[in-house]
C-alpha cells in the first residue's frame, strides 16, 4: 500500500461466562438532563456550535451523544450521510470508527485475561512464533539497516500501551522506509500473513523504552485469534458484541448497512466537500482478508455507546458481565512509568495524558486545556470519530463525522468545552473543570 494510506492510519478474576443471548434493546434510555445535573439551557448551545460545522461546509453531518449516570441525556444528528443523494444524518447511521477500534480490541485481550487464556505479560512470540527473532534498528540506509538484538521480547502489555517498538511508518527515517516499502495494509493479506510482516522489520526501540502509536493492536488481533482459536471477527462477536447487543458493529460491510453507511469526505483543491473512496476504505469491503484490529470496525454510536457505557459501569451492561471489573481497571488506569507520563507524543490533543490500554487517561488536570476530571479515558479515530468516558462525573461524551483527516477541525475540543460547560456543580468543580 502506498505510503500516503498509512498516513490515514496515524491520525487512530474467575472466567466469566458468555452470554448466549442478544440484548433486547440497542439504546440506553433517555432521561431528562436536569435529572442528572445537566443544564438544559447551556446543552442548547451545543446544537448551533456543531450545525455551524455543516452550515459552512466544513463537514457533511456530525452525530452528538451525551451519557450521564446511564442514561443518553443528549442525542442529536446535523447535516448529511450523503450530500450527493440529500440523505440526512439519522441515528442509525453506520461510520468507519478507524483507531476507536483499538478498545475495543483490548477488551477483547483482557476477556480472554479473565478466563485464563492470555496474560498481559505473555511473549508475543507464544503467540505469533516469528516475534522471536525480532531485531532493533540501530542505524544505517533502509537498503542496508543496522541491527541488534532487543534488550527485552516484546509483551501483550507492549502491544496495548504501544511501547513494543512498532511503528506505523510514517516518516522519512530508514526504517519508515522499511515500513512503506513492506505495504503491510493490504487488504488481499490475512491477520496472520500480516502479523508474519511486521515481525521482520526492525524495532524502532527496545520494548518498553519508549511510547509509539502503532500498529500493535493489529498486532494483538493475531493474538487473540491464536489464544482464541477463531478469527477475530468471529471472536469479538460472540465475547463482546453479540452479549452487549452491539447488532450494528462488524469488520464488513454488510447487505443491512448499504443504505446507512456515512459517506466519507475530503476537501478537494477548490476547498468543496468530495467523496473519499479506495484506499483503506477497501478495508471493510466484504472480499477483504484482512481483520485490521487496530482500525477495521464499523459502528453505529449507539453501538459504541454501550461499549462504552460497559467500561464506565466495570465491566457489565444491564446485569451481562464480559468483563471483570479489575480488569477494567486496569484498562483505563496509566500504565506507563513516570519517564514516559505525561505524553506529548502524537496523536496526543492535550497535556496531562498517560496511556492506559489502548486509550490515553488524563492524569494530570493541571496541564490540560480541555475540562474534565482525573481519570478521564478517551481515543478517536482518523477520520472524525470521538469519545470519552470521565469516570468521577459518571459520564461519556460522543461526537462523529466521516472527514479526513479528521483533526482538521477542533470538533471534539468544541464539544467537550461545551458538555463541561453544562455540567452543573459540585460535580464539576473538579481540578481543570473550567480550564
């Protein structure tokens, strides 16, 4: 794959039992924001500022969702999921969540944690056998690297906190190069073909060492086929979404999604609106072979939303556990030493911000610009789709659209601003609530 796709990429206890049944119910109930300590009237501001978006032509449709003490408090679509065929944004609106797939992957690693069949310490290469011979960079042209070996083999913890030494090749470095030239985002090649790739690339650092976004979590949908026995669509089904009624969230496109797929857009040369088509997009065509664990998943915010609400309540959702609640704990609290915390790495919006699993945790409010209280777990994905979850205010925040690149716009700075501004006290009178 050429180098400017993997350009997209960047800017993304005892066992438990499985559920065999299917929620009844998709959405979390409406409750009245007063109800929950949102001020309706400073919520009404947050119509205009998001339809300013769609009104200037900056973005075709956006969907909001506030959540507060398990229920949706705020809902509201603006603009288009296809300009072209004048269909409007409806609720049911399916979106490329790109890197918001990364969660979803490590709840995935902590389900098999809790029934026994994975550790966060675990070698990769026990798993996928040609992580063992893995070398670092140590200098040199791409035509002839310099290698050695790593001072440590690489952990499942490494691949969910992107401290493994991977990278995504993004850059004109040696080894970017190396990267690029691999092509490692092809659609035609198996998670496991894929995984067999990457390994023969040098490290950019001995594991542990360092932070890096990454293509680990792409990584780890190989380990948790291995460790599973299934694909990885079909695992994350029947252990995730099939229990959390996440009906509308796939790998694929599938014949029930056409019609409510966003399209997805771009500025063209005379600054207009233009549809985005090929390139990694390929990726959740139903011919594709590979499960891109780290980007692949398509939702709706419904769906997402219960994910969410799932993490935020400890690990179940309306009385169905999927996972345990220290392992959830452990999922949104810094894993990272003090060298390395807080991040000022991209794809990082703000200071004060350490890593969890697969998602960055604030903890330090004093550094950061954007409201919010200690222990905040958030991530988004490239092409426009936000979330955070702030465990002290029992609350998550949603914004989406389909425009890349998706950090263009201050969308999720904007909206967040404005969810705290509505968030009435003491609750968020907590440090850096009104920064």
């Amino acid at each position: 794959m050429k180098a400017n796709y993997l350009r997209v990429i960047w800017l993304g206890a005892a066992l438990l039992p499985v559920c065999s049944c299917t929620a009844t119910t998709t959405r979390l109930a409406r409750v009245e924001p007063a109800s929950v300590g949102l001020s309706p009237t400073a919520l009404a501001a947050i119509g205009p500022a998001l339809q300013a978006y769609v009104d200037s032509g900056q973005l075709a449709g956006i969907t909001a969702i506030i959540a507060k003490d398990g229920g949706i408090a705020y809902e509201q679509s603006f603009g288009w999921r296809d300009i072209g065929r004048g269909a409007p944004l409806e609720r049911d609106a399916v979106f490329r969540i790109f890197s918001m797939t990364k969660p979803v992957l490590a709840a995935g690693a902590l389900r098999l944690i809790d029934q026994g069949r994975l550790d966060l310490e675990d070698p990769v290469a026990k798993y996928i056998p040609a992580f063992a011979d893995v070398m670092v960079y140590a200098g040199g042209p791409a035509a002839a690297p310099i290698v050695e070996k790593p001072d440590s083999a690489i952990t499942v913890r490494h691949l969910l906190t992107h401290t493994a030494g991977l990278g995504y090749g993004i850059g004109e470095t040696p080894l970017d190069t190396l990267y690029q030239q691999a092509a490692l985002f092809d659609p035609a090649r198996t998670t496991a073909q894929f995984a067999d790739s990457i390994a023969r690339l040098p490290l950019y650092f001995s594991p542990g060492t360092a932070f890096k976004y990454s293509a680990a979590i792409d990584v780890l949908g190989r380990v948790l086929e291995v460790a599973s026995g299934q694909p990885l669509d079909r695992f994350l089904d029947q252990q995730l979404f099939q229990p959390l009624g996440m009906h509308d969230t796939s790998f694929r496109r599938r014949d029930d999604m056409e019609r409510r797929i966003a399209t997805l857009y771009a500025r063209d040369s005379l600054g207009l609106l233009r549809e985005m088509s090929g390139g990694l997009n390929l990726m959740y065509e139903p011919e594709t072979r590979f499960f891109w664990g780290g980007g692949g998943l398509l939702a709706t915010p419904h769906d997402y939303l219960r994910f969410a609400q799932m993490l935020l309540n400890g690990g179940e959702l309306r009385g169905r556990r999927v996972l345990s609640a220290a392992s959830v704990a452990s999922m949104m609290r810094n894993q990272l030493p003090a060298s390395l915390t807080p991040l000022a790495a991209p794809p990082m919006i703000d200071e004060g911000y350490g890593y969890g699993l697969a998602g960055a945790v604030l903890v330090d409010t004093a550094r950061a610009s954007l409201p919010g209280a200690p222990g905040i777990y958030r991530w988004s994905g490239y092409v426009g789709t936000y979330f955070w979850i702030d465990p002290v205010n029992h609350l998550i925040g949603m914004v989406w659209s389909q425009f890349t690149p998706g950090r263009t716009y201050d969308l999720e700075q904007d909206f967040q601003r404005l969810v705290y501004a509505a968030l009435a006290p003491p609750a968020g009178r907590n440090a850096g609530a009104n920064r």
